[in-house]
C-alpha cells in the first residue's frame, strides 16, 4: 500500500474536503468553487472505498459484494449531483449537502468504521 492511501490519512483528507465544501455551500459561492469541493470529496471517498474493499476482499468477506454495490450506489449519487452542481441546479448544493450529512458520512461512520481501520 502506498503511503498517502493510508485510511487515516485518507479520512483526514476527507474531513478537510467536506468542511471546505459545507463552506462553500453555506456561504454560496460560486457553482464552479462548490463542485470543485465537492468533486474533492468525491475522490477522497472512492479512494476509501477501494481500500476498504480490498480489505474486505482480503478477510474473504462474504458481504463483499453487497457492500461494493452499496459503495457503487453512493458514488453514483455522488456523481449525480456533482453534475447538478455543474449545471447550477438551484437546490443543488443544499441536495448536495444533505447527502454528504445523511448517507455518505453516516456510512463511513458508521457501516465502514470497523473496516477502515482493518484497511490500515
């Protein structure tokens, strides 16, 4: 494993991206600033996904692939709304905003926690 795929350092990455993007959105910047961060968070997610999964893939979990899927659909919509974002959607940060808060930081908080740190 490459140093800077490390989950921890990968998280903190990601709890910068997510604070910087919340910013943005609260403060209405511009449409391109605001999916710029988002998009940052987006990357730093996948990469924690791809590591959690080999992780997963190692142990010989038998929930690998279910959760892969539920990983798939969470970038999906991820991607969905960044291209809301792109388009200057008017609710589009504040959709973008409720995802990040309800779905994505639930699940690396709370189904992804016990293996982030076996992906260490």
């Amino acid at each position: 494993m490459h140093p800077t795929d490390e989950p921890e350092r990968i998280l903190d990455l990601l709890q910068q991206h997510l604070s910087s993007f919340y910013q943005a959105a609260n403060s209405q910047a511009g449409n391109a600033i605001i999916t710029a961060h988002f998009n940052a968070v987006i990357k730093d997610t996948s990469r924690l996904f791809a590591l959690e999964e080999a992780a997963l893939s190692r142990m010989h979990s038998p929930d690998i692939e279910q959760h892969r899927q539920r990983h798939a659909a969470l970038l999906s919509l991820a991607r969905h709304l960044r291209t809301n974002l792109e388009l200057g959607a008017k609710d589009a940060p504040l959709s973008a905003v409720l995802f990040t808060e309800e779905w994505l930081e639930q699940h690396l908080r709370g189904v992804d926690q016990p293996f982030l740190s076996v992906a260490a």
